[in-house]
C-alpha cells in the first residue's frame, strides 16, 4: 500500500494527461462550471491504468484467492480493479502461456476507459499542478 505523499513513478504522465484533459473539457465548454469540467476530466480515457503493476498484481492475486480486497477501498478504485481484473481474466483465456504478473503488466499498460479518480481527486491535483506552474514562471 503506499503511502501518504509517495509520489509514483507515473505521476507526471498521469498528470499531462489529467491537464490535457482538463483544457480539452474547458475549451469544448460553452461556460466553465468546475462541477461539470472536473466530471468530464475524471471520464476521459487515457493512455493507461494508474496503478503500478506491483499494486494492480496484489490486488488480482488477492481476488483470486477471493479475499475481500475491495472492501476497504474507494469506489472509483474499486471500479478500477474490477474492470483490471476483467480484462486478465480475459486475457487469461487469450494467451494461457503468459504468466499472470505478465498479464497484470498488459492489462494495467493498455488504454484505461477513464482516470478512475474522484472529480475532487482530480481538481486538487489539478490545482497542485498549476500552482507550480505559476510558482516556476515567477522565479
């Protein structure tokens, strides 16, 4: 489990993408409502799972085994193992050959359907974001 500051070896990706996003939802908006923008960006596909393979391995080996692993997370993330576990599963069946720490690692680097964070989630890092920008261009 990580821990409360870590910072993932993913992160700048996720968050050029999560930017991206964000400018795509404002310039296609008639009027910014934040409410509405931070919605769109959270359900915009993007180019992976973020979640290292190790996580995404521990929580698909638990399922497996049927412990209750979701239980003591957050919905979105919730979401976001059931559907990485689907697409192993499926893969499974595929390409039988590959090991599973294999399958986890394909599954967890193709295109995820959304950013599986909550709206608030991913205005705060937002927010993070350009605050640096700014604090970079001042000095």
């Amino acid at each position: 489990m990580k821990y409360h500051g870590c910072i993932l070896s993913f992160s700048e990706e996720r968050n050029n993408e999560l930017m991206k996003a964000f400018r795509q939802a404002i310039h296609h908006s008639q009027y910014i409502d934040i409410a509405r923008i931070s919605q769109k960006v959270v359900n915009t596909p993007c180019s992976r799972f973020w979640v290292s393979e190790e996580r995404a391995l521990v929580v698909v080996v638990a399922m497996l085994k049927g412990r209750l692993v979701l239980n003591t997370m957050r919905p979105t993330k919730q979401e976001m193992f059931r559907e990485i576990y689907s697409r192993v599963m499926t893969l499974r069946q595929q390409q039988p050959k590959l090991t599973l720490a294999e399958l986890v690692s394909n599954v967890v680097n193709s295109p995820a359907p959304k950013f599986y964070m909550t709206p608030r989630s991913a205005m705060e890092i937002i927010y993070k974001i350009k605050k640096q920008q700014r604090f970079y261009k001042s000095n």
